[in-house]
C-alpha cells in the first residue's frame, strides 16, 4: 500500500504552495466529556424544541411555520403562544383594572398562591357581610313580629274588657 501524501502542490499562478493538512487534535478526556455533554444538551435542546412544536400545533389550528413563529415571538413559551391563538387578554391588561380596586392581594406581583388564598378571602369576606346583613333583617323582623303579637293581645284583652263590662248589670238607679 501506498502512504498518503501528506503535501499537495496546488498550482497558483507561476508558483506552487504546498498545502499542508492541518492534523486534527487530540482531545484530552477531560474535553472529550465536555464535548459529549455539550452534544448531549444540543440534542436535548433540539427535542424539547420539536415537543414545543408539536404542543403548539395540537393546540391550535397553526401550521408548523406559524407555531415555530410564535414560539419565537414568546421565546418559546407555549402556553403564551396558546393564549394569543385563543385571544387571552394579557395579565397586564387585566390586572390594571383588578388590582386597582381590591387590596387582597392579587396584584400582578403576586404568587399563585397569594392570588388564590385573595380570592378565598375576598369570597370569604363577602359571605360574612351578607350573613351579618341576614342575621340584622331577621332581628328586624322578629321585632316587628313581637310588636304585632303585643298589639293583638291588647286588641284582645280590650275587646274582652269592653264585652265584660257590657255583660255586667248596670248598678246605677
């Protein structure tokens, strides 16, 4: 067998350049693992990406280029891509509206859960008022009814009076 020639003369013009193939370096193990572990999150990278595709593409009704556009319009945030294809109004146009009126917490700088327990306390807050208001019109009422009881028992103890008083013989000459 013949060895390789490891120059090439590379005619340019009057002279000849030899071409020297530049040798490929030896990776140290060290770099070899950092390689294969930078492949290994490439590859990593390229799936969770195709899986964000296709998420985008059974949600919706977008073609492939469309979801590939809005993943990145939102940095590749589905569910954002998934609420302006259903015409989810942003949290900051929401927001303003709500948070300015209510002080339980569910501004836009609150966690999920201090938005739910505001939620519980504003829920929970609204049903105490109205028991309160229940519990004011039914002493209202009982009072009215006690009232109406006493008014009767007089009417019925001054008609009784009056049919006594007829009922007695009359002393008088």
């Amino acid at each position: 067998m013949e060895e390789p020639n490891t120059t090439q003369e590379q005619p340019t013009g009057d002279v000849s350049v030899p071409v020297v193939p530049t040798p490929t370096p030896t990776l140290t193990p060290e770099e070899l693992k950092r390689e294969q572990a930078r492949k290994y999150y490439m590859e990593l990278h390229k799936q969770h990406y195709e899986k964000s595709i296709e998420v985008v593409m059974n949600q919706t009704t977008y073609t492939r280029e469309e979801a590939i556009a809005g993943l990145e319009k939102y940095k590749g945030n589905v569910i954002l891509v998934v609420k302006e294809f259903l015409g989810v109004p942003e949290k900051n146009a929401t927001n303003s509206s709500n948070s300015e009126g209510s002080g339980s917490g569910s501004g836009s700088g609150a966690s999920l859960n201090q938005k739910r327990y505001g939620v519980i306390r504003d829920f929970m807050d609204k049903a105490a008022v109205s028991y309160i208001k229940a519990q004011e019109q039914n002493k209202i009422v009982n009072q009215m009814l006690e009232r109406q009881k006493k008014l009767r028992e007089e009417s019925l103890q001054a008609n009784a009076n009056t049919i006594v008083s007829s009922a007695e013989p009359s002393t008088q000459p």
